[in-house]
C-alpha cells in the first residue's frame, strides 16, 4: 500500500513539476524583464563609451584589440535579441509568457556578463562633475570660486596641456624676462590668485581641496552631446558641466609662409615653456640684438624688458603708431619716445617679409618689406592671438569670432559654459556683444560662469555680468590703466614729456555728451578708481576745453 501511495505521490510530481516551472516562469517573468531593461540601458551606456574609447585610441594611435571589436558586434546581436524578447513579453497569452521565462533569465546572465567585460574595457574613463578645459588663468579663478561656493572632494578637475599648476600669464611678457635674479620673478610667486591681490594657488592647495589637476593633458576631441572629452593619449573623461577656459594661442609667421620663419630663435610668448626657452637663448646671447615684431602689449613690454637686461632692441611694426587698437597717436608718442630715449630703435609702417639664418639655422636678420636688413640674434613676434575653439567648432553657437555666451557664460548647450579669451558676452554697458582678450575679464568671467553654474543647481538669482572694459600694462618705470570704451572725441589732459621724471598724463573718450572712456598713466590708485567710475556711470561732459583744464579733477568730482 505504501509502495502505491509513493508511486502516485511521484507520478503526481513528474505532472505537475512542469506545470509548477510554467507558473514560476509566468510570475517571474514580469520582474526578469524590469531587470533585463535596466541591464539593457546600463550596456548602451558602457557600448556608447567603448566605442569612444576605440576612437580615442585611433587618436592617441594606441591600439585597438580585436576582443573590444568582437565584443561590441555581440553587443548588437544580444540587443536585437532583447528587444524581440520585450515584444513578446508584452503578449498577453499564458503559453507565449510561459515559453519565455527561460530565455529571459538566462538573457540577463548574458547581459550581467556582457557588462561586466564592457566596464573592463573601460579602465582609462575617468568620470567628474565639473571639468575645466584649460589651465591658465580662468581656470585658476573658476577653481576658487567653486572651492568658496562649496565643492566636495573629487568633483571637479581641470585639464591643461601645460606641465603647471595654473599661473598669473601678464608675469611671462614682464618680470619672467628680467634676468636679474632679485628681480626675477619665477613660480611658486605667480600662480593664480596673486594677480588681482588674492592668495596664491599652489598645486598643494588643488590637492588639499579635493581638485584634480590633469596636467600635460592636450584634449583633441569633444562630444558635447555625450559629455565626452578625449585626449591625445587616449583617456576619455565625461562631465556634467563644462567650463570651457582654452584661451587663445598666438598667431604664428610660418601660418602666413613667411621665408625662414622656423629659424631657430624665433620666439612667441604665450606659456610658461615659451617663456623658459627665452631665457635660456637670453642667456646665452647677452648683450646681443634683439628684434622685436609687433608693436602691441607683447612687443612693448618684452622690448623693455629685453632693454633692462642690456640687449641693443628694434622693434618693427606696420602701423603709424605702437597699440592702435587703444592709443591715439598723442598718447603713442608719449611711449614711443620714451622707448627711444632708454635706446630702443623702433621702425614703423613696414613688415617682416623673411628672416636671415646661419649655418646653424639661427636666426641673424629680419628682411623688411622697404628693403632693410635689421641684425638679430633673437627675435620676439607679437602680432596678435585666436581664439582656441577649434575643438568645439560645429557643435555650439559662434558669434564675433568666439563662442556666444549669455551674461552669465552659458553657451547655446545645456551645462556648457566658456570664458576668457574664446566667450562673446552682452556688454550691458554698451548693449553689445563683445568679445575681450584680457587678464581681468578672464577672472571675472571664470568666477560669473561658477556662480552661474552654482546658482543654477540651488534654484538662486544671480545679477547678469556687468562688466567695464578694463586694460593695463607696465614697463620700465611707467604703468598705465584704460578703463570703458574708445570712441567718440578725445580729450587729453597732463604731462607728457618723454623726459619728465615722473610723467602723469591721460585722455578722456566723449560721446554723445558722456565720458566712455578714460586713460591713465602714472595715476594712483585712488584716481585710477576715479576714472574707472567716471567711465562706468559715463558722466555727461558740458564743455571739452573745460575738461581739457580740468583733467583729473573732473573725475573727483563724481
């Protein structure tokens, strides 16, 4: 009876056992899926980022496995797989669930698997909340800013082609030159903040703060769809936001085929590495012939600076006066007189046309267009910079040669923002739009877009940029401060002998009845404030001789 009953108890087993697994397989079903849909777009993911990393590698001409390449075609195939298996678990019918159940929980083994070895290939992502592109000088301030809005460890980094931590640029055309070691200035006394009379950012404080600095690293692809950065090497990081801070680069001879124009010592002054191989080819020519091309902030400030340490300077530029693009030609003549006078030779409306090499490939002259020949053991080029962009073309609004950005540095994509150099901003003051290559506005911008990113994330209100064009420079015993805009009528004012000792002079720019603009040199602080307040509220002017009279003291008087 016993051995009866435990036949019908197993018999009763072998029936129902499948029945049982059909059951099973129906209830499970629905959660399987859940499951493999989640698994599903977490491998899109990990797909989409591997086939970066293939074109990563194609750029940094490291490479690429066959395993990676076979992986990605199992990828297509265990997609289109999953989603026939989500069509068919949208049936409604007992029979069709049943016969998927199986498939689908080993279709999640699969994919469990197939993730696994994805991320593998992923080693070399590296994934932050914030990245900078770029380390110069915005960089530095964006780093600051984020570190007073509140930053946690971690979150962000900034990426630079340079070896350095980020640094105070004006530093490089002025006491970097000097090879007075006394007077020499050299790291850690400039990096960023020490410009605008802030604390000094060594690579210690990034460090301390949680900040990744990625140096060395030159990024030559971006997706900002994607929120994917690559660099030459082939590392691949991925942003929330992005600070675009790339600045510019200078404008080289050789881009414009100028004859000998890669002899050696030839020089451009824009990073730290330019400014160190100068020195070095200082040293070993001192008191040799220096010829500086440009007449802009460059050429004049390295041309002093060049003068301080006993070399015989020329300076060449096409233009009928030294920095067009600010100075009238009074105040040109101020400078241009005053350089001659410490013995620099300056010749003007004619260009560079080739250079004269040595054996060796070293630069020995400069052919100008009028036919002369100037000696040269080193030459200098300062003829002007563009923006860095590049990278970015075809994927954002341009507008004005930069990137268009509102007043708070945000770019026609969502979480991406520039400053600096490569931004074209409103210009409140004179409701336009501008784009400004100067050490002040890539401070000022680099903290808006922080503060406008940080304002964005807390739900706060945050004021538009205002920002009052503002330029300066210093050499030799002279300083100077431009602040506003230069146009309209020119009123000068002051002291302009070459050989005062102390010379004290400057200009206002009027229009339609209102300073725009004021110029400044030798001024103090207290009246440098002065005029940079008259500019911002532009002040009506009545009568020009009056002002002319006044000069300073009409500035005191708002």
């Amino acid at each position: 009876m016993a051995s009866l009953s435990n036949l019908v108890i197993g018999t009763a087993k072998l029936i129902f056992a499948p029945i049982e697994r059909c059951l099973n397989f129906n209830r499970n079903l629905d959660e399987n899926v859940k499951i493999l849909k989640k698994l599903l777009k977490e491998l899109n993911t990990v797909t989409e980022d591997t086939e970066l990393r293939i074109s990563a590698e194609i750029h940094g001409g490291t490479m690429q496995t066959e395993e990676v390449k076979i992986w990605l075609d199992d990828v297509r195939r265990i997609k289109n797989e999953t989603e026939v298996i989500e069509q068919k678990s949208g049936e409604k019918k007992f029979l069709s669930r049943v016969f998927l159940g199986k498939p689908v929980e080993e279709k999640v083994v699969e994919l469990k698997a197939f993730l696994r070895k994805g991320k593998a290939f992923l080693g070399m992502l590296k994934s932050f909340k914030y990245i900078i592109i770029g380390g110069g000088v915005a960089a530095g301030y964006a780093a600051r800013e984020f570190n007073r809005q509140g930053l946690k460890p971690g979150q962000l980094a900034i990426i630079s082609k340079e070896a350095v931590a980020p640094y105070e640029r004006p530093a490089l055309s002025k006491g970097y030159l000097n090879l007075n070691p006394k007077a020499a200035a050299r790291l850690p006394g400039f990096y960023v903040c020490v410009g605008s009379g802030g604390e000094r950012l060594p690579p210690d404080w990034y460090k301390e703060k949680g900040i990744q600095l990625i140096l060395g690293t030159e990024i030559v692809k971006v997706n900002l769809g994607l929120k994917t950065l690559i660099s030459a090497a082939g590392e691949i990081f991925k942003f929330q936001r992005l600070i675009i801070a790339t600045g510019s680069t200078v404008i080289r001879l050789t881009d414009f085929k100028v004859e000998g124009a890669d002899a050696k010592n030839i020089f451009y002054l824009r990073e730290l590495e330019d400014a160190n191989k100068l020195v070095e080819t200082i040293k070993m020519n001192q008191n040799g012939k220096v010829v500086i091309v440009g007449g802009g902030y460059i050429g004049l400030e390295v041309a002093a600076a060049m003068r301080i340490n006993d070399f015989h300077v020329t300076m060449v530029y096409p233009e009928p006066w030294c920095m067009p693009r600010l100075f009238t030609p009074t105040i040109a003549a101020f400078y241009e007189s005053y350089y001659e006078n410490k013995g620099i030779k300056i010749i003007k409306g004619t260009v560079a046309i080739g250079f004269n090499a040595n054996v060796n490939g070293e630069v020995k002259g400069v052919k100008l267009k009028d036919g002369r020949v100037v000696e040269a053991d080193i030459v200098v080029v300062g003829v002007g910079a563009r923006p860095l962009t590049t990278l970015f073309k075809g994927q954002l609004e341009e507008e004005k040669g930069g990137i268009k950005t509102d007043g708070f540095f945000k770019t026609s994509v969502p979480g991406v923002y520039a400053v600096g150099d490569v931004a074209t901003f409103p210009m409140k003051l004179y409701n336009e739009s501008r784009r400004v290559e100067h050490v002040d506005h890539a401070r000022k911008s680099a903290e808006q877009a922080v503060k406008a990113i940080k304002a964005n994330e807390t739900g706060t209100e945050l004021e538009e940029y205002d920002y009052l064009p503002y330029f300066y420079s210093r050499s030799f015993e002279l300083s100077w401060q431009f602040y506003g805009d230069n146009v309209g009528e020119t009123v000068f004012f002051g002291d302009n002998n070459s050989l005062s000792p102390k010379p004290k002079f400057g200009s206002y720019w009027i229009k339609d009845g209102k300073v725009v603009g004021a110029f400044l040199e030798g001024g103090t602080p207290e009246e440098n404030k002065a005029l940079a307040k008259v500019s911002r509220l532009k002040c009506p002017v009545e009568n020009l001789d009056q002002l002319k009279k006044e000069g300073l003291l009409f500035a005191s008087k708002f």
